[in-house]
C-alpha cells in the first residue's frame, strides 16, 4: 500500500464530516493523527489511538513538533478557534477548510511563527466519508504562506486529488459558484420533485427526474473533457429555442405553480445568454409567450 504522507504527524480540530473524512484519508496515506479536538472527541474510534481534547479546553492544545494542525470547523468558529490556539505553539503548518474563508482567517496563529493557509475539498460531505477512494478526483482550493501552500499541494496529491492556488480575493464568488454547482443543482431538483408531487405524480417521476440529472452532469462532463464549454452541453426547449414548448410551460406554471414562474423565467433567460441565443428577440420575448 503506498504511503505518501508517512513521517507526517498532525492533530484535527473539528472531527465533523469533512475533518474526519481529510483526517482518514490522510492516515491512510501514512500520516500519524496525533491528537482529535472536539465537542464530542471520545465518540468515534481514530486508528492509532490519539489523545483526545474537548473544545473548551482548546487553548491547551500544544501541536508544536507536528507538521500539520488541521482545522475544520464552521466558518463562524473559525476566529476564536484560532485565537484560542494562538495561545500555545502550534505546528509548523495550520490549513482550514473552508471554502468562503482565506488563510487569512488564521492569523493569530502567524503570530506563533505557524505557516496558515486554507485547503478546500470542492466535494459534497453529506455524512463522514472515510474511504480514501473519495478523494480520487477531488479539487482542492489551496491559499497561504508559502509552507501551507506546499502542504496543501502535497495532501491533495496524497489522495489522488487535484489542488490549485485560489487567491483571497476570488475566494467568496468560488465559493458562491460551488454553491450553485452542489446545492443549486439539487435545490432544482427539490423544485421538480414538488411540481410533480403537486400534480400527483408517484415518486417514480421524481427518481426519475434524478436520473436525467446525473445524465445531465455526465454529458457536461464528457463536453468539459473534449475541450469544449460546459454551454454545449445544455439542452432543452431554451437552448434549441423552441418557443411554442417554453409557452406551454410557462402557461402551467401560471395556472399550478405561479410561485415558480420568476425562477423560471430566470433560468430561460440564463440558457439563452449561455448558450448565446437572442436573450430577448423585439416583440416576442419568453415572458410574452
């Protein structure tokens, strides 16, 4: 089994889902997880034993030694989560996991000569994944001083993931758009679900509507690795500008879920513009239909 990270020491803050999901991978990879801090730290059984640190007793964790103090904890936490550590020496490097959020949300720790920065899995946590096989894939969004930089690199390639360098200033649109490309996706799926479940439809349609989902993303995908813009791979009436079958929707709408017709007529409008359509042709633009 190959050992990448072997010799890297490193404790957690924050065994939530995505904290224990990185920490897991990286004892996988060969690291020693040193020491887990938490609200509820004796709950879970952690490979190699490590000592365990209530959250109230944070401003006694000492990590200075270990190469790696992870932080994962909720983007409201993370100030007096740092200000709370900055009170001990800490490892060389500290990285969280925040995606809105850049290293610079760790500088009390730089006072302690600790290299910050922030290492971001662009994935969707909905429980604890533990199986290193999940990170195969994964972007990683990576800032900081130059050691959480190189750290942050070298833990994405440990697991089979992807890292790049996204600068504080980008920080809260890509992590807007991440927002779009995870829970928008599935909030228009709930969105579909409650138009069909509101004409009485069984469920069916709705798994349904999932599985046209996920063979949705797999042309976008296969549209991305040919080089091409994720544009070309949208479809519907919009996109091939049939505007008798956008009247008809439209017109349904209305009649059974006018609460969705400004959703609606935002997303004809963003598939005309994606797909360089005429957004909105004189006389005759979709909300006329």
């Amino acid at each position: 089994m190959s050992t990448p990270l072997a010799g890297l020491r490193f404790s957690l803050v924050g065994p939530g889902r995505v904290g224990s999901s990185l920490a897991r991978w990286a004892v996988a990879a060969g690291a020693e997880l040193v020491a887990v801090a938490g609200r509820r730290p004796g709950e879970e059984a952690w490979p190699g034993g490590p000592r365990r640190v209530d959250l109230d007793g944070l401003a006694g964790l000492a990590t200075q030694g270990q190469d790696l103090l992870l932080i994962a904890v909720g983007d409201g936490d993370l100030p007096g989560v740092a200000a709370r550590l900055a009170g001990r020496p800490q490892a060389q490097v500290a990285l969280h996991t925040s995606g809105s959020l850049d290293a610079a949300v760790l500088a009390p720790l730089r006072q302690a000569r600790t290299s910050a920065g922030s290492l971001h899995p662009l994935k969707a946590f909905p429980q604890p994944l533990p199986d290193p096989a999940e990170a195969r894939g994964v972007f990683f969004a990576v800032d900081g001083g130059p050691a959480a930089r190189d750290l942050g690199f070298r833990l994405a390639a440990a697991w089979g993931g992807v890292a790049a360098e996204v600068p504080p200033a980008s920080r809260p649109l890509y992590h807007f758009a991440a927002t779009l490309a995870a829970g928008g996706v599935t909030t228009l799926l709930a969105v579909a679900a409650e138009i069909a479940g509101g004409l009485g439809l069984p469920e069916e349609v709705t798994r349904g509507y999932l599985e046209l989902a996920r063979g949705s993303i797999a042309a976008a995908a296969g549209t991305l690795d040919g080089g091409h813009p994720l544009a070309g791979a949208i479809t519907g009436p919009a996109a091939r500008g049939d505007r008798e079958t956008l009247r008809r929707h439209l017109e349904a709408l209305r009649l059974h879920a006018p609460e969705k017709l400004p959703l609606a007529m935002f997303l004809i409008r963003e598939t005309l513009r994606q797909t360089g359509k005429d957004v909105e042709p004189a006389g005759n633009g979709p909300e006329r239909a």
